[in-house]
C-alpha cells in the first residue's frame, strides 16, 4: 500500500478564511479529511503536514524519505517563488513530488509566475482548485500501476 504526504505551505491553514474568491470555502481540515477517505478508497494511505515555517516543511520532506514515503502532494505556498532551501530538499530526495496550487498562478500576478520547485519535481497541477490535489493522488495511484507492468 502507498503512502503519501499531503503538505501544505504558509497560509494554507487559513483556507476558507483566507481570499476565499480565490481559494475557496472549504478549510484545511475538510481538505485532509477528504485526501484521507479518498486514499482509503484508493487503498492509498495519506498523512498530511501543515507548517507555516520553512524549516519545518524541509524537515518533513528530509523525514519522508527516511520514513518511506512514496510520493508527496505538496503546495508550498508562496515558498513556490523563492525557496531555493526548499527547492534543494525537494532535489536532494528520492521521493517524487507533484507541486499543487490552488489558483491559477498564471494568471495572477507576475512573481507568482515563477516556480523555484518545479524543474525539480514531477509535475505541476495549478488552477483547478482543490480537485488539484485529488488530482495529484490519483496520478500517484495510477503510477503504481505503471510499476507494476
Ligand atoms: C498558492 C499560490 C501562491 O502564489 C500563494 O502564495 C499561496 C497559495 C495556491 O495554492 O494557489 O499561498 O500556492
């Protein structure tokens, strides 16, 4: 069974409070109870992290691979644009990443244009709210497959 790591970035606990036009009502918790049952259902188990501190998310990243995560859905928030510590734990782990944004960076101000931690994770899925996320789980799901032929 896989597990994977739903990480979230500075701010994120504040979703459903937080310029909800942009990034919608549901809060953080009905986020993780959702990737909990729907990684049940996918005979997937995930474990979810929030900090607002970038020490603390390079530190769960360094730990995922240490404690055999098979993949991380990570949105490291405005981290995205400028955390090159960030971007080197992602580069120096094994473990694949998929970077989520809830929003449409592109079509949103100019310095939220550039990713840091894109040429070093597997993919981007942005814009599409929180289904994003679901989205990363299923692609991790649809890997093991992958793996196995
Ligand atoms: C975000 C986009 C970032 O630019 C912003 O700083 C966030 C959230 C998103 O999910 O759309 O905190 O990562």
């Amino acid at each position: 069974m896989k597990k994977i790591l739903m990480l979230n970035g500075p701010n994120l606990n504040r979703l459903g409070k937080r310029e909800p036009g942009i990034y919608g009502v549901r809060t953080l918790k009905d986020l993780e109870e959702r990737m909990i049952q729907l990684g049940t259902e996918m005979q997937m188990e995930v474990v979810c992290f929030q900090s607002n501190h970038e020490g603390e998310l390079i530190d769960k990243l360094h730990e995922a691979e240490d404690t055999g995560i098979d993949g991380i859905i990570f949105n490291p928030g405005a981290f995205t644009h400028y955390s090159y510590a960030i971007r080197d734990a992602i580069a120096g782990i094994a473990c694949p990443v998929i970077e989520v944004h809830i929003s449409n960076v592109y079509k949103r101000e100019e310095f939220r244009h550039k990713s840091v931690v894109a040429p070093v994770s597997k993919g981007q899925i942005a814009g599409l709210g929180l289904l994003g996320y679901e989205l990363a789980l299923d692609a991790f799901k649809r890997e093991e497959g992958k793996e196995e032929e």
